[in-house]
C-alpha cells in the first residue's frame, strides 16, 4: 500500500509539464559523414538570407584485409575521390533544394525537391550496391546472360573418375577439386539503381493530385543454388537483370469535415532473364538410360534448367474516405482492389533429352507435353478498413478498427504429377499446384482513459482471424487483450509501457493435410499451430536536468505452441531485450551519449529422423531429437559532439559494437543413439563481433572555408561452422566441400579503414 | 526538406522577414479573419465559429518577444494559401494572441503545445494535416500511444529532415523503438544505417491501410514485394509460409542469420519439415565433416537444391528445386 506523502509526491511528479523528457537522443547519424559545420561559438558564415548550401569534396583512402565486400556492403569505400554537394535556396514563396553525395561511385545519390504555391516536386536517382564477397570465385564461366558453361575436359575427368570433382567423402577433401583449380576470382555484387519522381498539385484548397514514376534497375549478380542431387550441389553465381517500373496517381478532395480520395498503383517487373541453363560439375555427359535413384546418387543429365522468377505485374485501386463528426468523433474507411499476375511462358518438364523420348513418355504420358504454355497465374485482392475514433471529453476515449482483406489465388490448377527431379528422373509422385487463399478478418477495439493528467490508461480487445485453404487448419484465430499506460509530458519522466496477451486457436485440423506432404501426424506449423503469446515492453526516460537524460528499455515476449496432438515442429519461441542509454548535453559545446542493449532469444523445436512408412522407424519415438537455440547479443553506442574542441575546430567521434553467440544444441534420444555410435558431433557456437569507430574534425580557416578530417575503422569477426576455408588457408573459401560446388559466399572476417581529407565550403 | 541555419542566420532572416513583413501589402492581407482551420479550436471543422478579427495582433506582435522560426519551411510558404504563412501567421497554430499580449505574455493565455497532452496538440495539426500520407492519423497506433506530431516533430527547431527533432530518423524512432534499431547493427540488414533507406521507407508512422503501419500496399508480402518485386509471383508452384507473411522466415529489421533469417539454415526449414529422410535428419558436426549430407549444413543449405523457396514457376518445380 502506498503511503500517502508518496501517493502525493508521485502525483505531483506527473502533473509537471514539460516536453523534455521527450527528447530524443542528439547522437550523430550513423555510417554518413558528418556535414560541415562552422564550430560553435565561431562567427558565422555571412550567406545569403535565404540561399545557403555546401560544397564538400575531398579525397577518401581505404584499405581491408579480409572480405573487403563485407567491410563496403552497400556503400563504395574505394580509394578516390569524395563529395558532397547540397543547394537549398528558401524564399516565402519557394523551397528548392539538391543533393549529390559521391558522385560517380556506385554509392551515389541525387536529389532535388521543390515546393511552392499550389504543389511540390520530388526527384531522385540512388544507387546502391550489394557487395556480397570479393572473396568468391566459381569455375562456371557466363557464356551469355542466363547460361552458365563448365570446361568440358575437366568435367569428362570427373565424370570418369580420374579426378576429384565433387567431394564425395572425407578422404575426397585431401584432395583439391579440379574446379578450384580452375575456378576463377570475382566480386559477387549486384546494383540496383532507383529514378523516381512524385509530386502533388492542389487544384484548390480542397482538391489535390498527386502522381509518382518510379524505375528500378537492378543488375549483377547474386549466390544461388542450382543442383542436380542429394550429392551434387552447385552454388552459382546467378546472372540479374531486371527493372521494376512503379506509377501511382491520386486525387484528394477534402472539406472541413472530411474528405475522399481514390488512387490507382501499378507496378511492372520485368526479369529480362527468364531461365538459368548451367552444366552438371558432376557429369560431362547425360546418363542414358536414366537412373531412377539419380536424383541421390549423381547419375543425372549434363546440364539442369531452372525458371527464375518471372516477370509479373499488379494494380491496385483504392479509394478513403474520412469523416468527423461530432464531437471529436472521426470515422474513416479504405478499400482496395489488387490484382497481380503473372504469364510468363513456361520451360519444357526437363532440358535432359534422354527423358524426352517416346519411351519415357509411355510410362510418363503427362511429360509428352505441358498441360499449358503460360503460367496463367493470377491473385485478387481486396482490402477493406474501418476505423471509428472518439474523443468525446477529456477523460475517456474509443478506437475501433476493422480490416477484411482477402488473398484470392485464381491460378488454374496445374497437374504436376508426373514431373522430372532435378532434371535426372521422371517421377510420379508430385501433385497438383496448390491454390493458398487467405481471408483475414481483424477486429480491434481499444479504450483509454485519461486517469492522471499527461497519464493514460488504454485496456484493448481484439480478433485477427484467418481462414485458408490448402493449409492443415482451415481457420486460425488470434484473440488479444492488451493494456498500456503511457504518461508523458512530463518534465522528469516519461513512462511507456504495454503488456498483450494473445492466445492462438485453430479449427478445422485436416491430419490428412499433414500426412500428405509425409509429414509425422504430429506435426504443427507454426505460423498456424495452436499458440500462447505474451509480449510487453516498459519505456523509462528519466529527465533530472534539462541537459540529461537515462533511458531504460525491456522488451520481453514468449510463445508457446501447443495444441491438440501437437508434438512435432516449433515448440517455443521467448526473447528478452533491455537498452540502457545515457544522454548528456551539458552545454553547447560538449554532448556525449551511450547505449548498451542486450538481446537474448530461446527457441526449441522437436523432430524426429526417421525412414517413410511402412517403416516402423516413423513412429519410433526413440528416433525423436530436440534443438535449442540460444542467441544472445550485446550492442553498445557510444558517442561525443565536440562542436568547439578547440578554436575554429569541431570533432565527433563515434563508436558502436555488436557482438553475437549462437548456440544449437541437440538433445533427445536420437541424439544419444547417435552419440554412442560415434556419430554425432556437437556444433560450434556461431559467434561473431562488430566494432565500428568514426571520427571527424573540421577546423575553418574562416566562417566559410574549412578542412575536415575523417576516420572510419571497422572490424568483423566470425567463427561459423557453414563456412569453409582452404586446409591451412584461413579466411581463403574453399568452393569444393563435401557434396557440393559453391562460390565460397559467406561471412567472413575484415578489418577496414577509410580516411577521408575534405576541403569544406559553406555559402 | 533541410533547414540547417546557425542562430545567427536565423537571426538575421527574421530581422529580413520583419522588413519585408512592414512594408508588404501582404502584412495587411495576413490580419484578415481568414476562416482557417487550424488554432479555432480541436473541433475545427466541426461547426464551431472562429475567433473575432479583432482578437489578433499579428505575426509583427509576435516576432518582437519570439523568434519566428518557420521561415524557410512549408508552413513559411505564402505561395500556399493552406500554410500558416498565407494566414495569420503564428496566430493560425497557436491562436488568437491579443489576450496573450494584453496579458503581459501570460502563456497560459496562448495555445502553448508544450503543455499540451500530445493527441490534443496533434488536433491542432490534423485540421491542416489530414490528407495524403496523414489522412489516417486518428486512432492509429502511435496517436492511441499517446504519440503525437510534437514527440516527433518540430514546427519551430527541428534537426533533420520533414521537421523531425532528430537529425536522423533511425536516431528519432530509437527514442522508443531502440531493441528494433538495434537490429540494424546486426551482421545481415537492410541499408538503413548506411543512409539508402529510412525506417519510412517500408513504414508509416502516421496511419496506414495496412498492418504494422506498413505504407505500401495491404499485406505484409505486398509491402515487401513492392521492392522486392522478383518475389511478388504469383507463381506455379506456391510456398506457404511464403503466401502467408515474408516475416514467417525473416526479420526486416536485421538479424546475424544469412538472408535476415529468423533462425539459421538448416533449422529454420526443420521446424516445419520433419517428414521422413533428409529433412530431418540430425545435422551436426559429424555429418558435416564426413558426408556429402554437409551440403544442407554449409553454405546455402537447404537453399542449395530448394532455391525457388520463395515459389517456382518451372513446371517440374513442386519441391522448388528447379
């Protein structure tokens, strides 16, 4: 029980105005150089009232050890030149400003943006890389976009067994893959390169436009998987080139007591490479007759045929509409009609000419031809939301939303039945395609009261229910109860806080569904199975100066899967977060923060390794295994803004880290049966660390013209078993591992340094 | 867009302003009793009758005891007949100032926002700000919070871009959603803390048609697919949990996992393939170090023959291997 010197001591804490303890942290801007900044306290540049801007070029050097790709990402650090360049011209009439950040690297980005009178205009044209490795190489050489080709003569050795192609057993690692000697060195990247336009034109004060074009190009390459069995698995570097061409327009018309607008979204992706065809690193030749097991032993065709993804398309029209009434009372709805499709021709059942003849077409009649030449694929959608909000005093309030959105596949059927796997063995064990329809029907409703001054109070209900088709449960439905307290406005603290409860139920079980697919009866799917969730978070700022503030976060959430006859799959899922963070701006030229975070995630799931039935191995439960996944992850912020670290100089440094450890561990009595046979070796933990640090200093010579001086230091380290290195070659990927051919793509380490000389200029 | 002038330079723009201001026939046009929605009252719009012409004094009142900082915004366009600019200036968010004035500067005789409960202050805003991308800003999640236009936004000192109090908005949601911008500086992620995109890129801070205020489109693979269009389908042969949610396999906002994956190859296809055979079969360190079974532990894993995991459209790709 409270004490009432306390009660009133607690009251008198939340009735305090103040919007202080709502300031967000002032740590500069991550992985961007800081821009020009006269330091503080110096007599400022003598601009043009209105018309300001800077010209910021320079020179940048870097140099890596390790996976330079890594180190760069989505940025280009290469050793050359800088710059930066922003105009901002600002009357009473117009606003009109442009930028350009490192011009004519793979990093650069445009902009220019006007406003004035009766609208605005937004230009852009960003480019931004995927550096994926710089690490890789691959024996496949592009003999056109789409095609990937391997020397002949090395894989007619492999093929007869004279050399090492695929390793297919330990004592095949001692000996180096004639690919990796062939293999050649690339960087894996890609580029996408985005043009847009929008802007908006308001006929009146009530009626406005608005319309946006935007164009995606994205080229280069990306890892991908392309195998031809259990023992022959390729990782390539497949070839991208596509475009993804956006347009919206929409027109708003809008009163004091409401408005209405209807709008139109269309979207076009073109893959301008429709297949990937590449030779079998396995096989030189076809074998011919075909071998039933070959899709597990390697005995399959010469070359293997994939789609890769098709062009498609999708429109959407959409119409609001909102209306206030009385008193503070506002109601407002959306529809929206989607439809995407895609008919993209389809490829033959098989490239492997020894399956496309008239003897395997007798015990195969469906793979003579395709039932279709197109795709014919097709989705509607429609999209509803009802919201109704009131306020009518003070005190209290309502929230209620409702959304219908309907997810409707309208694909015809197509038998793939009959069909060829991994283009080495026509099999009739497939099916039809399977239609996924979604009907989701939300239901929230919320209250809050306001029981404290700057203090509310909020309890919630709601319903997420889905009905589908071609799943094990026909219906799923979440109900929710949630509650939150939120008090801010506060000059020394601000508390938010919200906790949700929600429990999971399906109807409908079909066994058959599960037991279709071979899946153990017991089976779930955890993004229907029968679930308990609890989730809440607890914000708490703390304000005891105007120029500080302690922030202390928790996020926690649990789930539970557990429903009739549930054993198998995802069992539980529970995650922790806490932040605590420090900001201090004592004065205007010392301001210093940090922030320590650390996240833990559990996660146990259950299966069991066993033969098909009728084996009895499939009900055996001493054939069952559990993992338990454990991650935790530490991240820690630390900054300081020295806008006068002496006379005419300013400084920044930065520092960040992440670190990661990933446990798996196996359990149960599959494991232990394993364990006594010798075959069963624990996993390492995947670990990893990151640290960053940035610093700058600019010193102005005067008000306008300055240097700057920049330092950028990143290091990654990573221990993770999925990657390989060449025996005695440390951080050298091997491509030529059990089983497989790959790229060598995967994290690595890298320790990068940047350093940048810039002449400032501000006008 | 930026508005990065020192104190000085604001200094001397207004000192401009008040120029400009005295001796422009739009000083006067600015005193009239124009019907605007903002500053009457929160139930703007709804039937109440505005303030008497004569309870204003005028932006030039203002600007003796207060900098005027909206100069250089959109709200300081007088070319927009909507803004306050083109109204009455400071008067048009904060009200009538003659009792203010004649009180000695009394600020409780002023509409004073930073003593304002944050959804009442942003009734000020939506009279004005109730269109396009902010039409559903009444009753959605961050205004039921408690959040409102002026936790994030600055009308008079803003730090970044769109009038945000922080120069970045990574830095500004981080005030309340830090465990997700934490994310960011995990080993897989989207470009955000490398400055190509913004947590506004797929979200919508203000209202959406869609959920977890995602701006495009009306579900979460819509969203998703508006990028990553390659993605969108649909396809010949469909994935489940791929037509149900991208967020059912990966995590947007960052994870250590390859791909943004919630959890890492080949465990994360184990929790809902466990058939018979090679799906789920034990994958640890002896497989990996003595069978060809190793290909499903390293590199791509399961994606290594499963590629078309996001649906195939090859007539033989049922099991997404072609």
């Amino acid at each position: 029980m409270m004490h009432r010197p306390v009660a009133f001591a607690l009251a008198a804490l939340l009735t305090a105005a103040s919007a202080h303890a709502q300031r967000p942290s002032l740590q500069p801007a991550p992985e961007q150089l800081p821009e020009p900044r006269p330091p503080a306290g110096e007599p400022a540049p003598t601009a043009a009232p209105v018309t300001f801007g800077s010209i910021d070029l320079g020179f940048r050097g870097t140099t890596t050890s390790g996976d330079a790709a890594e180190y760069e990402r989505y940025r280009d650090l290469r050793s050359g030149s800088w710059s930066r360049l922003t105009f901002d011209k600002r009357t009473d009439m117009y606003l009109f400003g442009a930028r350009a950040y490192n011009i004519g690297y793979r990093d650069q980005r445009f902009g220019a943006d006007y406003r004035g009178g009766k609208g605005w205009l937004y230009g852009s044209f960003d480019s931004i890389p995927l550096n994926y490795s710089d690490l890789t190489s691959t024996p496949w050489i592009e003999q056109t976009p789409g095609q990937l080709t391997l020397d002949t003569a090395a894989r007619q050795l492999v093929q007869a067994g004279a050399v090492v192609g695929i390793p297919q057993n330990a004592a095949q690692l001692n000996t180096p893959s004639i690919y990796r000697s062939i293999a050649n060195p690339f960087r894996l990247e890609s580029l996408r390169q985005t043009g847009a336009f929008s802007g908006a034109y308001e006929f009146s004060r009530n009626l406005t436009f608005d319309g946006g074009f935007l164009s995606a190009a994205r080229k280069g390459h990306q890892p991908w998987g392309a195998s031809f069995a259990f023992n022959v698995a390729n990782e390539v570097a497949l070839p991208v080139d596509s475009r993804t061409n956006d347009a919206n327009a929409g027109l708003e018309w809008t009163r004091p007591r409401g408005m209405f607008r209807v709008g139109w979204n269309g979207s076009w992706y073109d893959d301008h490479i429709n297949e990937l065809v590449w030779d079998n690193a396995f096989r030189a030749t076809d074998t011919n007759p075909f071998d039933p097991s070959g899709y597990s032993n390697g005995n399959g065709p010469a070359r293997g045929r994939m789609a890769v993804p098709p062009s498609n398309m999708l429109n959407s029209v959409n119409a609001f509409a909102m209306y206030k009434l009385q008193p503070r009372t506002v109601v407002n709805g959306t529809v929206a009609f989607t439809r995407m499709s895609q008919n993209d021709p389809l490829i033959p059942w098989t490239i492997n000419p020894v399956i496309q003849t008239p003897a395997v077409f007798a015990a195969f009649p469906n793979l003579a031809m395709l039932p279709r030449a197109t795709a014919e694929a097709k989705v509607d959608g429609l999209n509803a939301v009802l919201n109704f909000t009131t306020r009518p005093n003070r005190f209290w309030g309502i929230t209620a939303r409702y959304r219908y959105n309907n997810h409707d596949n309208k694909t015809p059927l197509f038998d793939g039945t009959q069909y060829v796997r991994f283009d080495a063995v026509p099999e009739a064990t497939g099916g039809f395609t399977e239609q996924f329809d979604i009907v989701e029907n939300l239901g929230d409703l919320n209250v809050h009261f306001n029981v404290l001054p700057y203090t509310t109070l909020r309890v919630g209900y709601g319903f997420d229910s889905f009905d589908r088709t071609g799943r094990s449960f026909s219906n799923m439905t979440d109900h929710t109860i949630r509650t939150s307290i939120d008090t801010i406005g506060n000059q020394w603290v601000t508390i938010r806080a919200i906790y949700e409860f929600t429990d999971r139920k399906g109807s409908g079980f079909s066994e058959d569904a599960i037991e279709d697919g071979g899946s153990q009866p017991g089976l779930r799917f955890y993004d229907e199975a029968d679930r308990s969730r609890n989730r809440g978070t607890l914000l708490f700022v703390v304000t005891p100066k105007e120029t500080m503030d302690v922030t202390f976060s928790l996020a926690a959430g649990s789930d539970s899967y557990g429903g009739p006859g549930h054993e198998f799959g995802l069992l539980d899922n529970d995650n922790q977060a806490y932040n605590v963070g420090l900001n201090f701006y004592p004065s205007e030229v010392v301001s210093f923060g940090a922030n320590y975070g650390r996240d833990h995630f559990v996660s146990d799931q259950k299966s069991r390794n066993a033969n098909p039935p009728p084996d009895p191995q499939f009900m055996d439960p001493t054939r069952d295994w559990m993992l338990k996944n454990t991650e935790n992850v530490n991240n820690f912020a630390l900054y300081a803004d020295l806008p006068k670290l002496a006379r005419k100089t300013s400084a920044r440094v930065t520092y960040d880290f992440s670190d990661s450890d990933n446990a798996f561990v196996h359990s149960g009595p599959r494991i232990l049966s394993l364990a006594a046979a010798g075959q069963f070796i624990p996993l390492p933990n995947v670990t990893n660390s990151w640290h960053r640090l940035g610093t700058d200093v600019q010193y102005f010579f005067v008000p306008r013209v300055g240097v700057g001086v920049d330092y950028w230091y990143e290091r990654f380290n990573v221990r993770d078993f999925d990657t390989i290195d060449v025996p005695g070659q440390p951080g050298t990927p091997r491509i030529d591992y059990l089983g497989e051919i790959s790229t060598g793509y995967g994290n690595r380490p890298y320790r990068g340094h940047t350093v940048f000389a810039r002449l400032l200029y501000l006008f | 867009m930026l508005i990065r002038l020192t104190a000085p330079q604001i200094a001397t723009v207004v000192a401009a302003m008040m120029v400009i201001a005295q001796h422009s026939s739009a000083y006067a046009q600015a005193l009239k009793p124009v019907a605007v929605h903002a500053a009457q009252s929160p139930s703007a719009g709804q039937g109440t009758a505005p303030p008497a012409a004569n309870q204003y004094v005028g932006e030039s009142t203002c600007i003796t005891c207060h900098d005027q900082k909206y100069t250089g915004t959109a709200h300081g366009l007088k070319s927009n007949e909507r803004t306050p600019a083109a109204n009455m200036g400071c008067e048009s968010c904060h009200g009538p100032g003659k009792a203010h004035v004649d009180g000695g500067g009394d600020p409780s005789l002023i509409v004073n926002f930073r003593t304002m409960r944050p959804q009442e202050a942003s009734t000020y805003c939506v009279t004005c700000h109730d269109r396009g991308t902010h039409a559903l800003w009444t009753g959605s999640q961050h205004d039921q919070r408690n959040v409102g236009c002026i936790t994030c936004h600055s009308v008079h000192d803003p730090k970044g871009d769109h009038q945000l109090k922080a120069a970045s908005e990574m830095q500004l949601c981080a005030t309340c959603h830090r465990n997700v911008v934490n994310k960011q500086f995990r080993a897989h992620h989207m470009p955000v803390r490398e400055g190509s995109l913004a947590c506004s890129s797929c979200h919508n801070p203000h209202g959406s048609q869609n959920v977890r205020l995602l701006k495009v489109g009306t579900t979460i693979d819509e969203s998703c697919t508006s990028c990553h269009a390659e993605k969108r389908g649909p396809f010949l042969w469909e994935h489940a949990p791929v037509a149900n949610a991208c967020v059912t396999c990966h995590d947007p906002h960052g994870s250590n996992n390859e791909r943004l994956l919630v959890a890492k190859r080949p465990f994360l296809c184990q929790r809902c393939h466990v058939t018979s055979r090679h799906p789920p079969t034990v994958y640890e360190g002896f497989l990996l170090n003595n069978s060809t079974n190793a290909n499903k532990i390293v590199g791509r894993s399961c994606t290594v023959c499963h590629q078309q995991i996001h649906g195939s459209n090859a007539p033989s790709g049922q099991f997404f291997l072609r």
